[in-house]
C-alpha cells in the first residue's frame, strides 16, 4: 500500500501534460477545495479529477477486479471511495465549479481525451 501514489500518478501526469500543452494554467491539489482536486483551472472556474479505474471501481474492466484476498475488505474500501466521490463532487458544483472526471483507462488513448479535454475547457 505504500507504493501507491494519490498524488503525481501516471495518468495525472498525462491529462496535466496535455492541459498545459492546450495552453491552460492550473493549480495542483487545492487544499482549500472539497477532495483536494487534481487539477484546478481557477480562471474558468473548472475542476479536472483523475481517478483510477480499480480504487474508483469504474465500469471498465480494470474497475470490475474483485481482490483474491479480502475481498470484503476492498469491496468495502471502494465502496466507500465512490460515496466520497460523489460527495465531493456534488460540494464542488454546489459551489459553482464544473467538473470533468477522467478515467485512468482513458488516458491509453490520447486523441480522444484530447478531445474531451477541449471540448470541457473551451479551448
């Protein structure tokens, strides 16, 4: 458990690389915000949350693994991961941000997130 990251992650990586290519500023990890969000685009009042598909329990194939050893134990873990997300999310838009959550499975395929990156940002 020590190795995993919740910060600096592979596919956080990705999304702030292509954000700032797009020419977009942003704050890392705002304290002051529900959730600490991933990146925040303060100008455009925009929040970008990058979750992986196993701790989140996306749809994906990634999020539908089922740990061999306590089972239980990770069922509830995430389970709870998912309420908070939602908690957070519904916080953030109460208080005026919109929010864009990627997927650490769509990070695989560039052109699109691109894409859906544009079209969120405006750019």
């Amino acid at each position: 458990m020590q190795a995993i990251r919740s910060k600096d992650t592979k596919p956080e990586l990705i999304v702030r690389s292509l954000v700032h290519r797009m020419g977009f500023r942003f704050r890392l990890h705002r304290k002051d915000l529900p959730g600490t969000p991933d990146l925040v685009l303060p100008k455009h009042h925009k929040i970008v949350l990058v979750h992986g598909c196993f701790w989140h329990m996306h749809s994906c194939s990634n999020g539908k693994v089922v740990p061999k050893t306590n089972a239980e134990f990770w069922r509830e873990k995430r389970a709870t991961n998912m309420l908070r997300d939602r908690k957070t999310r519904r916080s953030l838009q109460k208080r005026g941000w919109q929010v864009l959550t990627v997927w650490e499975c769509q990070t695989k395929n560039i052109d699109s997130l691109t894409e859906r990156l544009r079209l969120f940002l405006g750019g």
